[in-house]
C-alpha cells in the first residue's frame, strides 16, 4: 500500500523555512508534495524581499506523479483536468494555493495548511488535515526533534 502523501501549503512551507527547517520538515513528513500553485506564491514571496523562502526552492523537484516513496525533496505535482477543475470552483472561497493543494489532496491523501478557510473546506471533504504545529508535535513524537527544540 502507497503511504498517504502530505500535500504542503504555502503557510506550512513558509512557517518552516522562516525556522530555517525546510529540510527537517522534508525528512519527517511522509511523501511531502505541493502544487505550482503553491510553488508561485513562494516565488511571490522571493520576489517580495522574503529571502528566507528560496530554502524551499532548493528542495523542489517537478514529477508527474506523487511518488511511491519518500525522497527528502518537495514534489511538485501539476493537477490533471478534473483536479483542476476542482481547484478552480476552490478558488471562490480559497487562495489559489490553498484552492489547488487541496484539489490535490482530494480524495486520499492529507492536506498541511494553516489557513482556516482551506482546514474547514478539507474537513468538509473529508479529508485529514494538518498543519505546523501537527508536523511539529509528529516530529516529537517520533523523536525526530526534543520537545526542547520544538519550543523555540
């Protein structure tokens, strides 16, 4: 059975990389993907002065499916029709990023997101949510980082 893939959202990228632990974040997520959607706003972000955001940058790899296992990299998976489809009716109430990596997610894999609007639009759906501090306190459990590292 294919691991659930974690599909990343702009927020949670973002939290990650301003702490300088994309990479920690890559290693402990299981199948850790996003959307170009997703990787536009970063690009926004960089071009916006956020240069703390070019960490996720590094990390990417474009594939044209969510891989069977885990590489330590973030894959960037383009949406097929249907998805995109969905995405775009997401869009009337979700940010493009949000909108698109929860298309992803539907209908069997786990969205990461901070955002409330994408959480309750995911839940809606059915599908199991995440978000920083719910990767942060899997990490702990599983003993990826110490309880003291995770409170700074």
């Amino acid at each position: 059975m294919t691991p659930v893939a974690t599909v990343l959202d702009t927020t949670v990228l973002s939290n990650y990389a301003r702490s300088e632990s994309t990479e920690w974040l890559l290693q402990t997520v299981p199948l850790p993907v996003t959307v170009p959607a997703v990787i536009n706003e970063v690009e926004r972000g960089i071009a916006d002065g956020y240069e703390f955001m070019k960490a996720i940058d590094e990390y990417t790899i474009a594939v044209s499916a969510i891989p069977s296992e885990s590489r330590e990299t973030l894959a960037v998976i383009t949406l097929g029709s249907e998805a995109s489809t969905l995405a775009e009716r997401l869009t009337t109430r979700l940010d493009a990023g949000e909108a698109h990596a929860l298309a992803l997610a539907i209908p069997d894999e786990m969205l990461a997101t901070d955002d409330q609007a994408a959480r309750t639009a995911a839940n809606d759906d059915g599908i199991d949510v995440t978000g920083s501090l719910g990767i942060l306190a899997d990490g702990v459990s599983q003993q990826a980082c110490s309880v003291a590292t995770a409170n700074t």
